[in-house]
C-alpha cells in the first residue's frame, strides 16, 4: 500500500519528537494566551509555557477532562475568535452543556489530510467507491470520511443506517468497494445479504473500515469470512475530529496515531502516572496542530497500550493497541444510543447532586439486551436505611428507563466492588 505522506509517516524518532516539542511550545503559547482554563491551570503550578525545555518537563501540566470541556460551554476552549471558525460541533447535544468544538479552515484542512493517509493507508484509491454507513447519531463522522475519501479520488457514497436490505442493494448497484461503518452494522449486513439472497461473490466490496465502537479480534474474523472483505479498525475521538486521530494499516497490529499531529501518553486511571510502553492505561492526548480548539493532556477514558517500535508497513508513528474497553464511551442497546455521562448525570440528580461510582452490565439472553446499573452505595451516598434504599432503587430505575425507552434494571452493591477502569461491560456476543 502506499503512504499518502512518506515524509511525514515515515520520519526518524528524533525527528518525530523534535517536530513534537516544536509544536507543543507553539500549541502552549496560544493557549496559555488565548484560553483562560489554561491560563488559570498553568498559573495554578507557576508554570509558563517557556519552561517547556523537553518533552519530559510536559508530564507535570495539568489534564483535561471532558467536566472542563462542558464546563467552558459554549466557547470558552477556544483558543480563536469566532470570526475564524468555519465549522462547529456538538456531538453530545443531549447535555445541557454539550462540548463544542471549533474547527479552522486549517483544522478541517488537517483532518481531510489526515482521512486521506488512513483511506490510501488501507488501499483506497480513485477507482473506488466508498460507501459510509454511519448511524444518524455519528453523522458528524461522515464529513471528515467523506472529504478525506474526495481528497484522494474515490467516489463516495454516504448513506444513513436505516434499512439493511437497501443497504446491500444500494451496495451491489452502485459497486461499493469500500464499506465504512461500525461494528455492529456490519454483522447486521451480514444477515441481511444471507436473507436477500445475493451472493456475496457478485459483489465488489473487498475492504471494511471498521470503527465507532470497540471490537474484537472474533468480530473482525467473523466479519472477515462472511463478507470476504479485509476488515481494519479506525479510533474516533469526538473531540478532537471523530475519526482520523488513529487508524491500522495491514499489518493490523496496532493502529498508528499521528505523531506530527498529536502526542498520546498512557496513564494509570487511578494514580494518574505516566505508564511505560506497552502498559496497558487510559490514553491522554495532546493536540499539536488544531488552531480553534487545542487540547492539553486530554483524559480520552480509552484503555489502550502504546507501541514505538517501527511498523512493517514503513510507518514510523506509534501505534495504539486496539481500544477493547472505552472507560466512559457509549454505546448502543435496543437501538438505543447508551451514554455512560447521561445516566450519571440520572443518578447524580436523584442523589442530592453526589456523583455515584457506577458501571452498565450489558447483557444478551435469548436475543433480548439487557441493561443492569450497579451503583457502589458509600457512607456519604443515598440511605442508610434498607428501606430507603429500595425507594431510591426504584425512583433510579424509574428515570433512566424513561430516560432511553425501555426497562433497565438497578442494584447496589458495597463501595469497592467495582473495577473503576471499567465503566461499561459489554458481555453481548457480536
Ligand atoms: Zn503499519
């Protein structure tokens, strides 16, 4: 496959980490000048963006959380006036402070390029037609997909996820080859093309780009086999663009991150220290480039592990292992968008503004999902009361399950029971 940019992807560690720092200084000035969040945070540590000397002097900067994202709503992260924006975010309209995003013409010009290493990275070409599948909730995906795809020639072709067998219909017609969607799509499609009768050998789809969700090593065999397609993962990050951030080449070991555009470290979630290469921790990103809305030591809630040695495809950039747990991601049940903030902020309101330590139990029995919410009761939380207790059980029960549209189901169980690297446990079998 070729690289769509050799001299950047393929740069010496030296080179990587001088580029870096350069544009850390620059990234640190700008924000330090222009963001009051990170004016104050610094000044909080006597810091000044020229004590910077080393990539290492980096580690005692303050992180950024997605609470300082909301807490700043609706401009208050950006780091240009409003005059430069040309394009806003808010991939979370449902909060009453969503996080909004700025993008520049540069920034957009950054992420178009950044598509297009990804699509080409995994073969795409002029000849092809790229069919996006995206569902309605990840809409603000298509657009970087879409103009990255453009940028090198394919023809696109972006369809929202509503009915299966239109969807392979349009696929055999238009002589999709590229199929970019999530997961949990793709198995759906299998079905439907086994049910509509075509066979899968008359059609031209030979790659999949596979993202939006975690998944697993099972799912993309399964995926594999019966869509005859080479499946590859891409990470998205709302916050930064959606996807481009992280994507795997071929040698589907790892997917490279972008070193020339962001700078990843992995910490412990808990302790919050710097971890080694190859310890698995949450994944914190720096944003080295983005003009309208900078991010210093952003806290993704990824569990991933981080990878320098030099690829086999000839990239040089570290590769993230593949995310198989989002601390704080969402996910989707009965059709149903779960975000883990949402139903804290249920739970928070229903407990006198204390936010609890829960984690979603997902479940499939006999085709159906299921939802348990186990919330960790503390000497500070709810009631000591027994009976009280189940009062509260009820009433959470009650609001989150009005909330999404059908039953959930609530349970308390002792402060410390629950793994807090895990906030979501999604045991279905795709
Ligand atoms: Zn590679």
């Amino acid at each position: 496959m070729d690289i769509w940019d050799p001299q950047k992807e393929s740069m010496k560690r030296d080179e990587i980490e001088q580029l870096q720092l350069e544009r850390l200084q620059a990234t640190l000035n700008r924000v330090y000048k222009n963001v009051r969040h990170y004016k104050t945070s610094f000044s909080d540590i006597d810091f000044m963006p020229e004590d910077l000397q080393s990539l290492t002097d980096f580690n005692k900067l303050p992180f950024t959380t997605r609470q300082d994202l909301r807490d700043d709503y609706p401009y208050g992260m950006f780091a240009v006036t409003l005059r430069e924006v040309v394009r806003l975010h808010a991939p979370s309209l449902g909060f009453e402070k969503p996080v909004v995003l700025g993008f520049t013409k540069n920034d957009l010009n950054c992420w178009v390029e950044l598509m297009a290493r990804c699509l080409s990275g995994v073969g795409v070409t002029k000849d092809d037609v790229v069919q996006i599948s995206m569902p309605t909730w990840k809409i603000l995906n298509t657009f970087g997909i879409q103009r990255g795809a453009e940028l090198i020639g394919a023809s696109v072709l972006p369809v929202s996820i509503k009915n299966l067998p239109n969807q392979v219909k349009i696929m055999r017609d238009f002589r999709t080859t590229i199929l970019v969607t999530t997961p949990g799509f793709a198995m759906g499609l299998i079905n439907a093309i086994s049910s509509s009768g075509i066979d899968m050998i008359t059609l031209s789809l030979k790659q999949g780009i596979i993202g939006s969700e975690a998944w697993s090593e099972n799912t993309r065999n399964l995926i594999e086999k019966n869509l005859h397609i080479t499946a590859t993962d891409i990470y998205s990050l709302t916050e930064i663009f959606g996807p481009g951030v992280a994507w795997e080449c071929h040698e589907k070991n790892g997917l490279h991150i972008s070193e020339d555009h962001f700078l990843p470290e992995i910490i412990d979630p808990v302790t919050l220290e710097p971890l080694p290469p190859g310890a698995e921790g949450e994944l914190v990103i720096t944003t080295l480039t983005k003009e309208a809305f900078p991010l210093v030591r952003f806290r993704t809630g990824d569990l991933t592990s981080l990878n320098y040695t030099p690829c086999g495809c000839g990239r040089t950039h570290a590769r993230i292992s593949r995310i198989s747990k989002r601390t704080d991601d969402v996910f989707v049940m009965n059709a149903t968008c779960v975000i883990p903030d949402q139903i804290n902020m249920i739970i928070t309101k229903l407990n006198n503004g204390k936010e609890p330590v829960f984690q979603l139990q997902a479940e499939r029995k006999k085709d159906r999902d299921t939802l348990t919410v186990i919330i960790e009761v503390t000497d500070t939380m709810f009631f000591d009361e027994i009976k009280k207790q189940l009062l509260i059980v009820d009433d959470i029960q009650l609001a989150i399950s009005e909330f999404l549209g059908w039953n959930v189901h609530v349970k308390f169980v002792e402060q410390g029971s629950i793994d807090r690297k895990k906030q979501v446990l999604d045991n279905r079998s795709l």
